[in-house]
C-alpha cells in the first residue's frame, strides 16, 4: 500500500499548574513527600489520555472475499499536569512558605522537563506496537477483519498505557532525587515552627 504508517501521539505538559492551600491533615495521606515530621508540601501528577484512534487503509477482493488491511496513521493524547499542595497553617510571608513553594515547583520542573524526555519514547512504544503497517499489509478473509482490527486496537492501547505508566513511573523516581538531606535540613530549619 502506498505511503508510509503515521504514528501522531500528542505528549504534553500543562504548564499552568494548580495551587491549593489544603488542611494539614490532607497532607499526611501523601507519600511522595519529604521524610519531615509532618509533609508540608506535595506536588500531585495527574495524567490525562485518550485512547488511541486507527485509521485503517483496506483494500477488498470481492471476488475471493478477502481483504487487505494495513494501519495508515494511529492518533492519540496524553496531557500529564502537577497540581502542588501547601499545608494551609503556613504564613505566606515567611521563609518556610516561600522555601515549601519553591520545593514544589522543582518538583513540577522536573515533570516537565521529564515529559519532554520521554516523550519520543512514548511515541516509540505505539509505533512498535502498531501492525500491519502499510509497508507490510496483511490479506485475510473479510470474516476475519473484525477481530484483527480490534486485536490491533487491543494491543496498540495497552502499549499506550503501559508506556504513559513506565514512564510516569521514571519521572516521579526523578522527582524524587531533590530530596536530599541538604534539602531536608533546610526544611527542618526554615519550618521548624510548623512540624512540630
Ligand atoms: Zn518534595
């Protein structure tokens, strides 16, 4: 079949991020905080995705009632954005706030610039996982074209998934790394009055 398998997956961060001032007690549900007394702060990744859409180019023997299938482009979103959670006790004019805040949206940066990284890797995972491709098309009888495509569909979606996880998953290992004991002495210092 002529022209080439188009794999079109929007990967994208949003970059206008949602700040909440929460009860202290929403907070100690969190684990991804630092190992302070109490978690002051928290940035929450939320990941949005639809599922992906087959365009498929099909080419019918009437005569022999078989039909050739190939996947002309495959389409699909998935929107990760951080929502950052502040202990509401915190005066916004001091020091810890500002230090609690800045945490936070470290923690986002590092979101961002991760979704950025694997965002081709994401793209690579669907194209792998999308067959026939219009370079290799494959004949069947027309009775069998029902479940092939949704077989395609199946196992292109899961490849979908599984990659947003996978590399969620390393993103938020990434995010993690600013929590070094620098960094928990600095809050320890600067917060002392609200982890008691
Ligand atoms: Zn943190």
């Amino acid at each position: 079949m002529a022209g080439k398998t188009k794999i079109s997956i929007d990967v994208s961060f949003n970059k206008s991020i949602q700040l909440k001032h929460v009860a202290g007690s929403a907070l100690q549900k969190e684990k991804d905080g630092q190992k302070t007394k109490r978690t002051l702060g928290v940035t929450k990744p939320k990941v949005e995705f639809s599922q992906p859409v087959l365009h498929w180019d099909e080419v019918s023997d009437p005569i022999n009632k078989t039909i050739t299938l190939a996947i002309k482009e495959v389409t699909a979103r998935v929107t990760f954005s951080a929502r950052i959670w502040i202990d509401k006790r915190i005066d916004k004019k001091c020091e810890c706030y500002a230090h609690v805040f800045d945490h936070e949206k470290r923690h986002a940066k590092i979101w961002q610039a991760g979704v950025k990284k694997y965002s081709s890797a994401i793209q690579k995972a669907v194209e792998d996982a999308t067959l026939p491709k219009m370079d290799a098309p494959e004949e069947m009888k027309e009775s069998k074209a029902k479940a092939f495509r949704t077989d395609a569909f199946k196992r292109i979606d899961i490849a979908f998934n599984e990659a947003v996880i996978k590399y969620g998953k390393k993103i938020s290992a990434e995010s993690k790394k600013i929590h070094t004991s620098s960094e928990l002495k600095k809050t320890n210092n600067l917060c002392e009055e609200y982890l008691l």
